[in-house]
C-alpha cells in the first residue's frame, strides 16, 4: 500500500500542476480536435458525369476501389451514402473514360466496387471518386497509385454538411 505524505514540497508540486493545466484542465474531460473535412482534389472533377447509376460491378472487374466515409468532426461513419466512381480502365477509350458508376456505404460508412483494371493516362494511373448527394459538401477526389500493376485503390472522405 502507498502512502502519500502532504508536505511542503508535495504541496507547491501540485499547486504548480493545477497553474499549468488549469482548473478547467480538471473539471473537463480531454477534446479531440476533430476530424477535418477532405477538400476535393484538383482534376478530381474531370469527366464527371452527373447521375451516374448505382451498379453493383463496372464491367468485367478485376480491379478494387474501396474506401470510407465519415462526417467531419467526430467521425461517425456514414452509412447509405453515394460514391460515384470512374477512371480509364482497359475497357475504356484512350481519352474516354467508359468506367462509371456509383456505390453506396455500408453501415460502418465502408464502400467496395469492382471494375476493370486502371491504366495510366497521362503518365498516371489513377481513379476519380466523388461525393455528390447533396447531404453534405460535394467533394471531389484523385488519388494517384504507385503502380499500374496495383489491382486495388483506396479513397477516404470526411464530409462537412452544406
């Protein structure tokens, strides 16, 4: 069992702690910062079809886009909401993406959609994902791969309300 002995020096060492925190330091519990919000990448909206359908599969697949989305602040995963997706697949034209479509969330705010394999266009293979229901702050993306070799790619969004 410990003992703690209230003397001078154990005194003035926790009035110094109480200063430096602050009374409300121990009143209130800690705050995370939040979440901030992803702005939407430059060239994300390039050949963005508005509406795109909802589809369980681009074409013949092969390829993996994944990703989450949560709301700016706290977090919470947001289910039931759309992402649309597109890129230049090997079943598109050289300059005419032909890969669109859209998925919607899971309940633990995860999305999943297969489509045919990304294939570089411009010196990069990447994909276009956007969030565009209206709900929350339409955001744009373009994440990049390593390789035109990955089969799979993965986006995040934290959405602000409008």
């Amino acid at each position: 069992m410990t003992t703690f002995v209230l003397n001078r020096r154990n005194l003035l060492v926790a009035g110094g702690s109480v200063l430096a925190t602050g009374v409300s330091g121990l009143l209130l519990p800690a705050r995370a910062e939040g979440l901030a919000p992803t702005a939407s990448m430059p060239g994300g909206a390039n050949n963005y079809r508005q509406g795109a359908p909802t589809v369980e599969r681009i074409g013949k697949g092969g390829f993996w886009m994944s990703g989450t989305v949560r709301r700016a602040g706290d977090g919470a995963p947001l289910a039931g909401q759309r992402v649309q997706i597109w890129a230049h697949t090997t079943e598109g034209q050289e300059h005419e993406p032909q890969s669109h479509g859209a998925t919607l969330t899971d309940k633990d705010g995860a999305f999943r959609l297969e489509m045919p394999q990304i294939i570089p266009i411009f010196g990069q293979p990447h994909g276009h994902l956007a969030y565009d229901s209206g709900e929350f702050k339409t955001v744009f993306l373009r994440p990049v791969m390593r390789s035109a070799k990955e089969t799979s790619l993965e986006a995040h969004f934290v959405l602000q309300p409008v």
